[in-house]
C-alpha cells in the first residue's frame, strides 16, 4: 500500500534535513573556494528530488542505497563542477582553479588571515586540499564522513581493491601534507619538526 503523499513529502524534508550538512561538507572538501558550494548542494539535491520522485516513490527513504545514490550524484556534480572549471564551453583551458593548489591559499583581507590560520580545521582543509583529487574522495568519505568501506567504494563506483589502494595513498599523502601543521614542536625523536 502506497504512502500518502503528504507523509513521502515529510520523510524526504527528514530526509534532506538529515544529509545536507553531509553533503555540503563532501563538496567543500572536494572543490576549492572559488566554487559556490551552497549552490552546487542544492543542484544535488534538486537532482535527487527528480531521482527519488522517478524512481523510488515507494521506497523507504531509511534504505541505506538512496543515502548512496544521494552522494553518487554529488561526486557527478562535483566531477563535471571541476571539467567545466578547467574546459569551459567557449573553448580553451582556463587554469585559474588550478594555481596555488600547491600551496596554502588565503583570503586578502588581514583579518580573514588571522581566522584561518588559527583555525585548525580550515588549516586542515587546506592540507587536505593538497592529495590528488581522486585520492581525497576516499579519504573524505571514509574519514571525514564516516562511511563504511562498502558505501564509499559503491559511491565512487570503484572496485573493492582500487577504492582501497587510493584510501591508503590519500591518507599517506594527507599526513605527508599535515608535516608542516605541527612546525615548531619536537617531534618525538627529540629534534625539530621544523622543514
């Protein structure tokens, strides 16, 4: 017996409620600053609305495959967000996006700086920003986020040994990226962590 429609409507408002954070968090990690992020969740989420209106009326929205779907179509709009960055459609390679990925980009305004800086969470994004981004979706999904090994591989569409190399080589190229997070302190050896 189907649903009522004012109860499908109420379980998907929980249900947006519930992963927005979520999402808005994976397209943050993924994408630079010069991305509108708010954007980009709500295209997600407007995208999963057609899905679930489409596809999966019927369906409980605790089943744990809309959850996964949910974030197969944000790591499709974050992919195709990044082509059209790098290969706009009037033609020609627009690298704006790219340059200083390799380093630690801050705002222009002093005190913007000063937040950034003494917030270990941006200055952690910024590292984190720096693992290839193929690596770094695993690395978000899985520790970031909190998902299973199962749902993150299904979500990135990855096979089983693949999904887990590039977890293990992003985590090693995060701690390799966090080094310069604690310059100043001894390193267990005794001697400077200073680079």
């Amino acid at each position: 017996m189907a649903k009522p429609k004012a109860a499908q409507t109420f379980n998907l408002r929980d249900f947006v409620q519930e992963n927005e954070k979520k999402v808005y968090a994976f397209c943050y990690h993924l994408l630079s600053a010069d991305f509108d992020i708010e954007e980009l969740s709500v295209s997600v989420f407007r995208s999963f609305g057609e899905y679930f209106r489409q596809n999966a009326p019927q369906r409980d929205l605790v089943d744990p495959s809309l959850r996964i779907r949910l974030f197969q179509i944000a790591f499709a709009q974050v992919q195709s967000a990044l082509f059209q960055a790098v290969f706009p459609a009037g033609g020609g390679r627009d690298t704006r996006v790219l340059k200083g990925l390799d380093q630690d980009v801050l705002p222009s305004k002093a005190e913007s700086r000063e937040r950034i800086v003494s917030d270990p969470e941006n200055r952690i994004h910024d590292r984190l920003a720096r693992v290839d981004f193929g690596l770094r979706a695993p690395v978000v999904l899985r520790d970031v986020l909190g998902f299973s090994d199962d749902e993150a591989s299904k979500i990135l569409s990855l096979r089983w040994g693949v999904y887990r190399h590039r977890l293990h080589r992003g985590r090693v190229d995060f701690k390799d990226a966090l080094k310069g997070l604690t310059s100043g302190q001894p390193s267990s050896k005794g001697v400077s962590a200073h680079a």
